[in-house]
C-alpha cells in the first residue's frame, strides 16, 4: 500500500518537475525572442518595435512546443491556430500602423529620461519586461501545449465562442479606428463611430475576450488552474496600467473627449447615455 503510494507521489512530482522545466523554457524562448527584438531596435532607434514584436512573442513559444509535439490533439492544435490568428493580425496592424512615423511619443519620454543609457536600460524595462508579460499570459497555451487530453468539454466550447467574439471585436476596432486616422478630415476629432459608438475601448475589450477564452480551452489540461493568471495580468493591465488609464491621460482637458467619456462605457460595449 505504502509502494502505490509514494508511486502516486513520484508520478506527481515528476509532472511538476516536468512542468517547472516547460515554464522555464518558455520563459528562456521570451527573453531569446524579445533580446531579438531590442537588437532591431537599437539599429532603427525607436524602442516602439517591441508593440509590434508583441503578437509574435507568443507565437514563438506556441510553435516551439507545438513543433515538438508527437502527435497534436485537437484542443492543441485549436490553441495554436487561435493563437497564431490573433498575433499575425496584431502585429501586422501594429507594424502597418507605424510605418513611416517617428517614435511613439511613450517611448520617446523613456529616451529623453534615460538619454546616453537609454540602449541597455531599454533591454531590462522596456524589452525584457514584455519578455515576462508575454510569458505570463501564454500560461494557458503553454499548459494545452504541454498536456495531451482530448476532446472538448462545454466550458472549452464556451472558450471558443468567446474567442471568437474578443477577436471580432478587436480586430473591427482596430480597423475601424485606423481608417477613422487615416482621414485627414478627421484630425482633432474624437472616434464615435462604429464599435467606437458603445464602448471608448473596444479593441481592450476584444482583447480581454480573447484570453479569457483561451484560458476557457485550457481548463481541464493538466495544471490548468495555473493558466488563469495569464488572463488576469492582461485584464488588470489593460484596465488600469498600460491601456485605458494610460491612453486616457492623453485626452485631459478635451472638451470633445471628456463629453464622449462622460456618455460612453468605457470597456464593457453598451448603449451611451442621452
């Protein structure tokens, strides 16, 4: 009896250990991938690539290991094609959107501040700091990547539905405000059209969805429970660090704006006040 037991225990901590070393991993794939992205930065001087490295950062760790994988389930393959989707089109929107222009005003106060060391300080604050973000909110891929369980349970179903519904949004808003920018017509207005008309942040609002239904998928993969952080860091840091709180700042004292944010939601879409 106490032979079956410590064989249990032994199986256990072999899946930690095996898990520790996964985690690790694909932390060390994150730091690689964003020291990458800090080189091509310092040839074109303008730190505000990392935006548009983002999406791929997580494709970088979900091929290494879907690569590695035998024989993919269904639920693996789900994940990384959701996954591949949604960065593709961030990045090139990203990358599409700043072609041509100078350095975002954001990174050029972080140049201005760190002047002469503004080359290594931006590897640890600015590169390597989204190196963990990255990693962090790739826990619910990295756990389906690293767990073979097939089929799909209704809450899996649920994360699909979801994912779907973040990426429609997100990829509308975004598109949506970009032509709204791109009309010189439109310079010094405020964007209440469109999505734009029911919440001041649809694209975040996408977002959100979006992990939350990858974090959906992944409940029942191994150490799932796990997984939920990476929601939540990208849902706390849209919400009140580098998302609303921050874009909002730029539009202080606006008349135009202040009116827009007084009647419209600011994250959850819904109809405006009259």
């Amino acid at each position: 009896m106490n032979g079956g037991y410590l064989h249990i225990q032994d199986v256990y901590l072999n899946e930690i250990q095996a898990m520790i070393t996964t985690l690790l991993t694909s932390l060390c794939i994150a730091m690689l991938f964003m020291t990458g992205a800090w080189l091509f930065s310092l040839y074109k001087r303008d730190m505000s690539v990392v935006d548009g490295f983002w999406g791929l950062g997580f494709l970088a760790i979900a091929h290494h290991w879907f690569f590695r994988l035998e024989e993919a389930q269904l639920r693996q393959f789900a994940v990384v094609y959701l996954v591949t989707i949604w960065g593709l089109r961030l990045s090139a929107h990203i990358f599409i959107r700043s072609k041509g222009k100078p350095e975002d005003p954001r990174y050029t106060a972080f140049r201005n501040e760190w002047k002469e060391n503004t080359w290594w300080i931006s590897y640890f604050k600015v590169f390597l700091l989204q190196a963990v973000l990255c990693f962090v909110i790739s826990l619910p891929v990295i756990n389906v990547l690293a767990h073979h369980e097939e089929g799909f349970s209704c809450l899996n179903v649920v994360g699909l539905i979801l994912w779907f519904i973040g990426f429609a949004f997100e990829s509308t808003a975004d598109y949506q405000l970009f032509r709204f920018k791109k009309n010189p017509a439109n310079k010094g207005q405020v964007m209440n059209k469109g999505l734009w008309y029911f919440s001041r942040h649809p694209n975040y609002f996408g977002e959100v969805c979006v992990w939350w239904g990858i974090f959906l998928v992944s409940i029942g993969s191994g150490l799932w429970y796990i997984s939920v952080l990476g929601p939540i860091l990208i849902t706390f840091l849209l919400l009140r660090v580098s998302g609303i709180t921050m874009l909002e700042k730029r539009y202080e004292g606006n008349d135009a704006y202040s009116l827009y944010k007084k009647n419209t939601s600011p994250f959850f879409p819904w109809w405006p006040k009259k």
